[in-house]
C-alpha cells in the first residue's frame, strides 16, 4: 500500500512539474520541415510549422543541428525599406497554437551548412516548457520547394 502511496505521489509531483512520462508524446509537434541550401559558404534557411497542443503558451528557446556549424532562431524584419535579420533568443507558441518558421519572418539560419541537397537532416527545437523535439529537414535547392 505504501509503494502504492508513493507512485501516486511520484505521478503527481511530475505533473505539477509540467513533466512528461517517459514514452508520452510531446505537447509539441512539427510538420513540414526542410531547408533552402544555396552552397556550403551561404547559411541555410530552415522552414517548419510547430503546433503546441497544451492550454499554455510554449517557449521556443534554442535550435540545433549536427548539419550545421551553428544553428540559430532568426527574425526577418524590414528596417527603413532594407530587409535585415535579426537574432532571437526565443519566441511564444501561443496555446493550442501554432508557429510557421518560413521565408521573411522567424525562421532556422544555419551557418556553414554541411548538408547536400536531397538530403533529410535532423534538427532539435529546444523548449523551455517541453522536452526537445527531433524533427527531419528535407534540402532543398535554391530554386526547389517542397510539395505539401
């Protein structure tokens, strides 16, 4: 009975954590994810759609990935007429929400790209409130894009 007791308790401090079981799914998934490779010397753009399926705002807070020098969460905005990019440490995924990283908005900048075009390359999103998510990137050329 008392094995009993402390699972229970076990169980439910780890949902006050916000933590998930080992083999639950993640309140998080992805869905399209590829990455426009111009050539090794050029960053890659990484593109995807992440859907938090919790009540509560999620937090995107890293992005990281073998194919890449160094994988960083990217803004693009407009300066005075001049598109520029600018770093971001983290951004919201409202509650049951949904974030699309593309082209001219947030996105995945990978310096010094080590992939090939056809490849699937995996990437790691790094929550603040959820595990790590593995997602696969297709590469795609500089004038290809994916099909949905």
């Amino acid at each position: 009975m008392q094995k009993r007791r402390n699972l229970g308790a076990l169980i439910l401090a780890l949902a006050c954590m916000g933590g998930t079981a080992a083999g639950a799914p993640n309140p998080v998934t992805a869905s399209h994810g590829w990455f426009r490779y111009l050539m090794a010397q050029i960053p890659a753009g990484g593109f995807v759609a992440l859907h938090n399926h919790t009540a509560n705002p999620v937090t995107l807070n890293g992005v990281s990935a073998a194919s890449c020098g160094m994988a960083m969460l990217h803004r693009s905005e407009d300066n005075s007429g001049t598109d520029r990019m600018v770093m971001v440490r983290s951004v919201a995924i409202p509650a049951h929400g949904r974030l699309r990283l593309k082209s001219g908005s947030y996105h995945v900048m990978c310096m010094q790209p080590t992939m090939r075009v056809g490849q699937t390359v995996p990437v790691i999103f790094h929550f603040s409130d959820a595990p790590d998510l593995t997602v696969p990137f297709k590469v795609y050329g500089a004038d290809q894009r994916p099909t949905k």
